[in-house]
C-alpha cells in the first residue's frame, strides 16, 4: 500500500468521502474530506456568545477527525495543516484560503448542483468539506482540474432555484453575488442559537433526510 492509499484509508475512518488535489496556489498538496451533517450530528449548530460565532458542531464532529489525522501525517515525519478554521476557511466578509468546492471536484467528488454545492449520491447536499494541506508526497485523485459542468443529478430539477428566497439571486451552478446569500449571513435570534438559510439544501430531493 503506497502512502496515498494508507492516507485515504486512515481518513475514510473518520469522513465520508476523502481525495487529494493539488492547486498551483497553495503550497503542497490537499487533502480534501467530505462530512455529512444530520440533526444528530449538526456541523452547522453554533450560538452567539456576545458578538462572537461558536462553532460547536464543527468543534464537536470535525477537529477530533482533522487533528486525528494530522497526526498520521506527523508521524510518517510530514507536516500538516488544516486550512483556515479547522479545515473550513471561514471569511465572513474576508479573502477566503481556498474554495473548497473547487478542490472537491478537482478530488473527484463529482461536479456542483444548480445551488452550486457538491451533490452526493447518498448525501445529496447535506455534508460539509473540509480540507489540511500537507508536503507529504500524496497522488492527486480525480480529474485534477475544476471543471463547472452540468450534473447529472439537477438536469430536469429547478427545485433549488425556485426556492431561494433572494431573487435573482441564485442561478443554475453560479450565484450571482455571494455576499447577498444568505447562507453567509447568519440570523441572531433572542436564543442565541445560529440559523442559517438552507432553503437550497431542504429542497434537494438527492440525499434529503
């Protein structure tokens, strides 16, 4: 088993789907995983504590898994690191690391829906990506390259389009200004807790729970 394999087999421990790619701008090579979220393990759940977002379902589900890995990475005597906040490179309003989705397809992932996430066949949108970057000498996996092609899977459905609640907004495979999703901007409610707007993900018929 070359180190790849080992990696991927290490990492489809912990995630539900795993690849490498390599990007000219970034140093090294990435390593791209793949997580579903349900109500029982929520990536999404995050309160207000004062003016601060806390993640704790990302904290919860995901640095375990990114730190237990890194630690593979270590002992073979590699670096490794995960991109931006625990593998997401959250913005908010501020350049982001990488685009994730851009590497999964460039990972093999598959190609982006008409609400332009990563459509899995048991999933559907319901996962979220995440990503270390690593000098280890891993082999990219997929196509190597980001292409925005059709899937096959959003052909005949306008489901999420129809249902996003900015209009005009939202257009097959693109937005059209990302800073106006709603996705990004997150609700304070009087509980504290985080909402976001998944009006696209909900309407998915792909992987819906």
């Amino acid at each position: 088993m070359d180190l790849t394999d080992h990696i991927l087999e290490h990492a489809l421990k912990h995630f539900d789907a795993a690849g490498v790619a390599v990007e000219k701008t970034v140093d090294g090579v990435v390593l791209i995983l793949g997580l579903s979220t349900n109500p029982e393990r929520d990536l999404d759940e995050g309160y207000f504590e004062g003016e601060r977002l806390d993640f704790q379902g990302w904290l919860k589900h995901v640095k375990p898994k990114i730190i237990s890995l890194m630690d593979i990475f270590q002992e073979r005597g590699f670096k490794a690191e995960p991109m931006g906040w625990w593998g997401y490179p959250m913005s908010f309003g501020k350049k982001e690391v990488m685009h994730l989705k851009s590497l999964a397809v460039m990972a093999g992932f598959g190609q982006q829906g008409k609400n332009t996430l990563i459509i899995h066949p048991q999933f559907g949108p319901w996962w979220r990506l995440a990503a270390i970057r690593t000098n280890a000498p891993l082999t990219p996996t997929g196509p190597g390259i980001y292409e925005h092609t059709e899937n096959p899977y959003c052909i005949s459905c306008q489901a999420c389009v129809e249902a996003c609640p900015v209009e005009g907004l939202l257009e097959p495979y693109r937005l059209l200004d990302r800073s106006r999703c709603l996705a990004n901007i997150p609700s304070k409610p009087v509980s504290g807790k985080i909402e976001w707007c998944d009006r696209c993900i909900a309407v998915c018929p792909i992987g819906s729970y």
